[in-house]
C-alpha cells in the first residue's frame, strides 16, 4: 500500500490545501493530512481547530482515503512511524520553490525512504494562501471564496475584529 503525507501548518485550511489533498487523495491508496504541532512557530489556530477543520473539509469532499492527524517534531521521523515513504508539497510560484527543494534534501538526509512529490498549484489558487485568509479576515472582509464552505463561518468567527 502506498502511503503519502502532507505536511503543513494548516493555519487554516485554504481550497489551494484542498485541491492538493484531492489530487494527491487520487494518487497514492491513502494520505495523511499531518498538521504540525511545532510550539515555536506562531500561529492563530490552535492544533485542535486546524485538524478538526482539515476534518470536515475532507469528510465534506467525500475523500474516504484521506485522514487527517498531526506530528511533533520531525516529518521525516513522522514518516516512518505511519510507514510512508512519500511527502506531498504544493508548489505555487518560484519563491516556494527554494525553501521546498532545501527542506526535500534534508529531508531525504534524515529518511533516506523520504521522497517528495510536489504538486504545481491549480491557477485559480496560485495567489492563495493561509496568511492571505488570515489578513482579509482580520479586517472582517469576506473569506468565502478562499476556504472550504463548511467551515467558513467558524473561520471568520475567530479572524473577526
Ligand atoms: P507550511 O507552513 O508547512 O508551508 P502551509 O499550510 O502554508 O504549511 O502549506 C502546506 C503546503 O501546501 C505547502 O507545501 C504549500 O506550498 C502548499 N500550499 C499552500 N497553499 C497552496 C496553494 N494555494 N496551492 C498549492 N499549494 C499550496
């Protein structure tokens, strides 16, 4: 069985997240949505929220291959305790591809089963992401159009002013 993971911060969940996890959903047998637990990075959701978004968002897309849990630590440590040996990264524009490819080989330093497959962004997504969501809804502007539409309403509750 073919087993994949996508990593990320999921702060929050963006249609861009969504239309990689549907892709990737089609091409390995299973893939785990892995929200990070790291304690130093700053972020506005907690774990929980992001995970149980990611959740809904899955079940509501029917994606019945897709879980959704978290990790502490290092992914390419996290990889083999769930007995994978594929990672799932978007790519959106030339400025994500440096960090990705450095964090590919490091990646593959630590694993040397850790392989990553990235995905080119979907166009109508390119612009899109989780900090972009966080900025319009911090003003109170309308995020509808950029997150999963079953969990909108609890997103712009919490980025409300
Ligand atoms: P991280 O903090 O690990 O980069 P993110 O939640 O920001 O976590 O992103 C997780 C992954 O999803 C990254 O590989 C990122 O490039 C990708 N991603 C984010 N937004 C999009 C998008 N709109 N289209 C394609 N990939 C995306």
């Amino acid at each position: 069985m073919k087993i994949a993971v996508y990593p990320g911060s999921f702060d929050p969940v963006t249609l861009g997240h969504m239309d990689i996890i549907r892709r990737a959903s089609g091409m390995f047998d299973r893939l785990i949505v892995a929200v990070v637990a790291n304690k130093n990075k700053k972020v506005t959701f907690s774990l929980e929220e992001r995970a149980e978004f990611l959740r809904r968002a899955v079940e509501a897309e029917g994606l019945t291959n897709v879980t959704v849990d978290f990790y502490d630590g290092l992914v390419a440590n996290y990889l083999r305790t769930v007995g994978a040996t594929t990672l799932v990264r978007g790519l959106r524009a030339m400025s994500d591809f440096e960090n990705e490819f450095q964090m590919a080989l490091a990646n593959r330093q630590i694993n040397a089963d850790a392989d990553t497959a990235f995905l080119v962004t979907s166009v109508e997504y390119m612009y899109l992401s989780s900090s972009l969501v966080r900025e319009i809804g911090s003003y109170g502007g309308n995020i509808r159009d950029f997150v999963p539409e079953c969990v909108a309403a609890d997103i712009a509750a919490k980025l409300k002013p």
